[in-house]
C-alpha cells in the first residue's frame, strides 16, 4: 500500500509563474568571416532558447542580404522562478541547403527584476551586436481553476434545473400526497442517471434506456447523465444530434440503428486509414501527440456522426444552458507508464462546461484540454479537440479492435475482449515513453517537411496493417495530451470529501476486502507526474466499468443514482455485481458515502431486472442506487409492462440470450448489429426500464423525504483557498506529499 494518508488527497500548491517578453531589436555588424563575406553577404535570424521553459525554442524571420537587420519581433516564455532560467541566443546564417550558425551567447535570466525592462546587448564573435528588449512579469491570471467546487457555469446550470426538476417530478408524481413532493426547490433531491461501458453493447442498450427515461418523463427529474466508454458513444450522438432536445431518443435511435448496420471493415480500408492519418499529420506537426487513438476516435466519429465531424464538446452547452437537458459528464483516467490500471488511476471527468480531474482540484475550459500549460499557464493553445477524438479517448479500450477486425492477431473466436484486456493487463495500457521528453532542434539543419510528412504516413500506415509490436504499446492502447499540470506543486492534501472527518494519527484504516485482485486501487493515493510533459489519457472501464467517482463528488450533492450495467458477465444467469462492488470500494476508500452492496441479495432474490440499495439509517449524505441489469426476464413473456405477448413471433422475438448466445451477437467485439439484433437490445432495455418505472417513483419519494428532513443538505463549493483554513486539513503533514 502506499505510503501517503489514505484519508487525503493531493492538491497544488498554487504558485505563480513568470512572463519572460523579449524582443529581437537588431543587429550590427554580421559577418561570416573575412572569406564568407567575400563570398555572400549574410541572411541573418535569429534563435532563443531557453531549456527550463516548456515551449523552449523561438525563432524570428530571416532578413535577406543584410548585416544590420533589423527585426523588432516579439516573443514571449514562461518560465517557473523557483528555477535557474538561462536565455541562450544563436545568429545564424538561412541557406538553400543548410543553415549556418554564426554564433551564439546566453544571459542569465535571473539579473532581470520584475517589472523592470532591460536593453541587453549580446557580443557575437569579436566585432556582431545582438541587440534584445527583455522584461519580466508575474503571470497572475492563471488558465486552469484551482478549486474543488463546481465551475460557475454548473451552478448556474443547477439552479436553472432544479427548478424544471420540481416541474418534472410534480409531473411523474402528479397522484401523490404532498408529503412525497417537493414544496420548496431546497427539497428538489439529485438524481443521476449512469452508463457503463460495454462497447456498441452498451451504447445499443444505453438507447433503449434513455428513450424510456424521456417519454416516461424520468429524465426530467433528472441533474446529470454520466457515461463511461460505450455509454458516452450513445450520449455523445445524442447530444451532438442538431434536433435534441426537441426531438426525442425515438428519432434518433432510428438513425443509429442505420448507422451501426453497416459493415465498419469498409472504414478500415486502406484508403479511409491512408486519408485519416493525413488528416492527423497537421496535429502532429503542430507539436501535438498522436497515437492510434486518434484513429479509432475518427472511426468512430464516421460511424456514429459522420455528419457532425468537425463539432466540439464544449459546442454541447447550447444543449443545457438553459436546463432544458441533464448535464452530460464523460469520463477517462489518467495512467502510469508501467504502473496497471487497475492500481493507479486518476478519473479525468469532461463536460461541456469544463474539463478536469477532482483529486487535485484542476480545472479547464474544453478548448484548452490538449494544449500546452506550464504551472497553470498556457504556454501553447491548440484548436479544441472534435468530439470524435474524444470518444475514442473515452473507448480507447476499443482500439485493440485494430488487432482483430484487421486479422492482425490470430484470436480464437471464443475469446472476449474482457479476456483480451486480462491478458494485456500484466503488461500495462502504457509503456515506458521514450518520446516524452522533446529533443531541441539542431541549429543549422533545414526540416524537410514534406520527406517527414510522408515518412511518419507510411510508418503509421504500415504498423496498423502489419503484426506490429505497437499494438503492444502506448500507441495502440492509449490516447496522449499535453501534460495540464506539468510544473505545478504538489504539496498540500486535502479529503476528496470536505465531509471527512480526519481520524486520529492511532486509528486503524478500515480495510476493504478485494474484489477481483488483491492488489486493485493499491496506489489511487499517489500523485500524477508533474515533470512528465504529457499523459496517458484511456478508458475508464480498465479500472472498473461505471463513472460512479464523477457523480459521487460531494460537491454534486447526488441523492438518487439510477444505474444501468451493460458491463459483460460469463453467462445469463451471472452474478451481476462485480462492477458495483469495485465502485463500493473505490467509494470507501476515497471515505465517500455509499450504500453497502450486499452481494448475497443474488442468493436470496436470484436474478432480476433491477437491484436497490439503501443507505443505513443515519447515514449522511449517503445515495440510494438502483442497479439495472442486462438479463432478459420479464421481456420474454411481456411486449411492454402488462401487456402479454400473444403470437408466435411476437414470443420469438423476444426469446434470446445475451451473454449465451452461441452466435455472440452482442459480443463486446462486434461493432456491427443487424436491425434485428439492435431492436431486440434497444427494446429490452426500454422495456426493462419502464418496467421499473414504480422501483423509481419509490426511490425517488424517499429521496424527497430526506430532503425534507433534511434542509441543509446542499452541494458544497469550497475553494481550495478557503480549504486551507477548514479543520480537516492536517497541518503537520504538508510536505509529504510525494512529490
């Protein structure tokens, strides 16, 4: 186990960077050397590099035929005060064939004091001045939120749907006394509709849900809508869909049921390949990672909204500004090269509204995830990512498809990809990354573009149509970004939960029984790398497959969790608990209230349809789940709730397996379903929900009773300033925090 305190979390330490702002003035004097000058008079530029800053080498234009250019170019770097900061300039000579370097000086960054603006003058050679204006400030306004409360725009967004909650929950409940309905919007309770991953499994059922949750009027009680891998597939398409909300799931689940019946081998072609590794060439041009990712998200993308391409998750707002909608939330973990998933990962939660990770309470607008930060600051923005790549970031589990659909790897037909993942796990999602460090160019040598261009084409081409060891590899199984806390301190920790209430230094821990590996969660209380300059970013469902750590945030304040497992099981008749069980321990061990998941309700109750879990009474702040299960039961002899199913096709229909179906038509593998076999999931899980619809309701007065006899209870949103001088946080152990 970990040495850090359990019962914390890392935060940063918020520190302010500094604003280096040089201008290349001018030159006097550039010579090539007696010879040289006889031979071609100069075409000067200039080079600034500074090793400790992340966005390291500057460059200004050439100026033809000229030994006193002058330039008057403005440059800026950010640089971390803590360090020894050294400018490193170099003239040089621009040629056809090859850039010379005339030579180079460096001045120590540190001489320069805040707020003041120096003439400095550079001596190259014996007879060559460079003449720079440099200044230093204090970079105050930072681009990533320090804090553990929800961003401004989620609280306005929760006001505005608490109020269509109660308008929505009066609705469902329109029959009932007015002790179970709301009276004032404090006794509003918040409820969360969850996904788990499964591939298009998941996604196909996740519709059948979300169709019966609209037209039930559910989803109009509901705050938020979390998914994870297959789930955020579905959720991504529909909120992505120009005519949702005002047009429902039914519509739009016909268009997907389209779109998932064609065959996904014709995107894989080597033309489609070819054109979607060109199209990543500028993001990686541009200084951004790419790995197989990006293609399995634009494969994705094609599959499901080929027509929406080029739309961004923050462009989903205009889907909630006004609380018409849940408030979507997506997730995906960080990971460590060579450390599995399943002993360390941080949740990486995405909304239209922000981007971030909870543990150490950094935040950022979504256009800026991906570009490049230093100690808060960003030092290089890049375009916001399409959604396409986001969701292939969310499933990016799914991209060992590529070893499969592509025949690459023999693979017994029998095998799931649950096993195939179990097989990579000793190996880890990620490799040690030999690319992250970023060697300088060499001065003098002129890029060949367009030769590297292809270069890079051909190998990315050749590896995903050859038995290559990088499917093996951080390329094949993990997407890359731009490290968003490179630079920062981790000094301070904090609970996840502002509830928790810290224990005595003598107080055992509580122990919490494994699940399915004894070492699972081991190191979840060690810090994220801040001097690697990216991350690894892969689907959350290789920890465990449902995103409760997002929507058990005590700043959201959830009190309802209705929660819906496409996750596989060896058979029908399974147990369907496990995943549950790993987000119960994840819960405890991060000391967030959750209900105690009794696994031995499937002994005395058997399979069914839906499973609910209380908190004890006296527990505070403690959720009720309801946990849907993917099982066919009631389905079978019932075309909707009551209503019996009466000829022979009708009961035909409705007669099949999941998990034993011999022809595997809902294999986590397969990414193609016939109308059949889409309607067939679609229903059952549309059925299996309103056939609950009363566990819900009940669920849901309960929640508004709480509410009621409990009026205090509201989201917490605190500050990471404000944290500080709270009880909970210990003093004496600021510092040990690794660093």
């Amino acid at each position: 186990m970990s040495g850090l305190d359990p019962y914390q979390y890392i935060v940063v330490e918020q520190q302010y960077s500094h604003k280096l702002k040089v201008i290349v003035l001018q030159a006097e004097n550039v010579t090539k050397g007696a010879l040289g000058d006889l031979l071609d008079t100069p075409d000067p530029y200039v080079e600034l590099f500074i090793p400790t800053a992340p966005e390291s080498r500057k460059r200004t234009q050439h100026i033809d035929n000229n030994i006193n250019p002058e330039w008057n170019e403005n440059f800026e770097f950010i640089l971390d005060p803590n360090q020894d900061n050294v400018l490193e300039l170099t003239l040089m000579d621009a040629n056809y064939v090859m850039d010379e370097t005339l030579g180079s000086a460096s001045y120590n960054i540190s001489k320069l004091r805040v707020g003041q603006t120096e003439l400095v003058s550079f001596l190259i050679g014996k007879a060559t001045n460079v003449y720079l204006e440099l200044s230093v400030e204090v970079c105050s306004a930072m681009d990533l939120r320090f804090s553990l409360a929800l961003c401004d725009k989620e609280k306005l967004y929760r006001q505005r749907r608490r109020d269509r909650v109660m308008l929505g929950i009066k609705k469902l409940l329109n029959m009932e006394k007015p002790c179970f309905l709301p009276s004032s919007p404090r006794e509003v309770p918040v409820v969360a509709v969850v996904g788990s991953g499964g591939g298009f499994r998941a996604m196909v059922g996740f519709s059948g849900v979300m169709k019966a949750l609209y037209e039930s009027g559910v989803l109009d009680c509901a705050t938020y809508v979390a998914g994870l891998s297959g789930s955020t597939w579905y959720m991504s398409t529909l909120y992505s869909h120009p005519e949702f909300p005002q047009k429902g799931p039914e519509q739009i689940n016909q268009e997907l049921m389209k779109s998932v019946s064609s065959n996904p081998l014709r995107l894989l072609l080597p033309q489609h390949i070819t054109n979607y590794v060109q199209a990543l060439w500028s993001k990686k041009a541009g200084g951004q990672p790419v790995t197989f990712t990006d293609i399995f998200g634009m494969l994705i993308g094609e599959t499901l909204i080929p027509a929406r391409m080029d739309i961004k998750l923050s462009e989903l707002q205009e889907k909630i500004n006004e609380a018409q909608s849940p408030l979507p939330l997506f997730t995906c973990l960080h990971v460590k090269p060579d450390v599995s998933e399943l002993m360390f990962a941080d949740w990486v939660e995405f909304s239209p509204y922000e981007i971030g990770m909870a543990k150490y309470g950094t935040f950022m607008p979504p256009d800026l995830f991906g570009s490049k930060f230093f100690m808060g600051t960003v030092v290089k923005k890049y375009e916001e990512n399409p959604l396409h790549f986001l969701m292939g970031v969310w499933g990016s589990a799914f991209s060992i498809l590529f070893n499969r659909v592509l025949g690459v790897k023999d693979v017994s037909s029998g095998s799931t990809m649950e096993e195939e993942l179990e097989q990579i796990k000793p190996e880890h999602i990620v490799g040690v990354d030999s690319q992250d460090d970023e060697e300088p160019r060499k001065a003098g040598v002129e890029d060949d573009h367009q030769h590297a261009e292809a270069s890079w084409i051909q190998r990315m081409v050749t590896s995903l149509f050859s038995d290559s060891t990088l499917f093996n590899t951080r390329e094949g199984r993990a997407g890359k970004v731009h490290n968003f806390m490179l630079g920062l301190n981790l000094n301070a920790s904090i609970p996840f939960s502002p509830f928790t209430e810290i224990p005595s230094p003598n107080s055992p821990d509580e122990e919490v029984d494994a699940v399915t590996d004894p070492d699972e969660f081991d190191r979840i209380y060690e810090p994220l790398d801040v001097k690697s300059k990216k991350i690894h970013i892969v689907d959350s469902g290789l920890t465990f497959n449902l995103p409760y750590p997002l929507i058990l945030r005590p700043q959201r304040g959830v009190d309802l969790i209705i929660s819906f497992d496409f996750s596989a099981r060896p058979s029908d008749s399974s147990p369907p608990f496990k995943e549950l069980l790993l987000a119960e321990k994840w819960a405890r061990m991060n000391k967030l209230p959750f209900p105690k998941i009794d696994p031995k309700v499937f002994d005395r109750e058997g399979m069914k349809e839906c499973y609910i879990f209380k908190p004890k009474k006296g527990d505070k702040n403690c959720p009720t789940v309801i946990h849907f299960v993917l099982v066919n039961i009631d389905f079978r002899k019932f075309k909707a709730p009551g209503v019996p199913r009466e000829t022979e096709k009708e009961k035909e229909f409705a007669d099949f397996d999941i998990f034993d179906d011999p022809e595997t038509p809902y294999s986590t593998f397969n990414f193609q379903y016939s109308n059949q076999a889409y309607t067939q999931l679609h229903d059952l899980m549309e059925f299996n929900t309103l056939n609950n619809i009363e566990v819900i309701k009940e669920a849901l007065k309960d929640s508004i009773v709480y509410r009621k006899e409990n009026p205090s209870r509201r989201s917490v949103s605190l500050s990471l300033n404000e944290i500080q001088n709270k009880k909970f946080l210990k003093r004496e152990t600021r510092g040990q925090a690794h660093k």
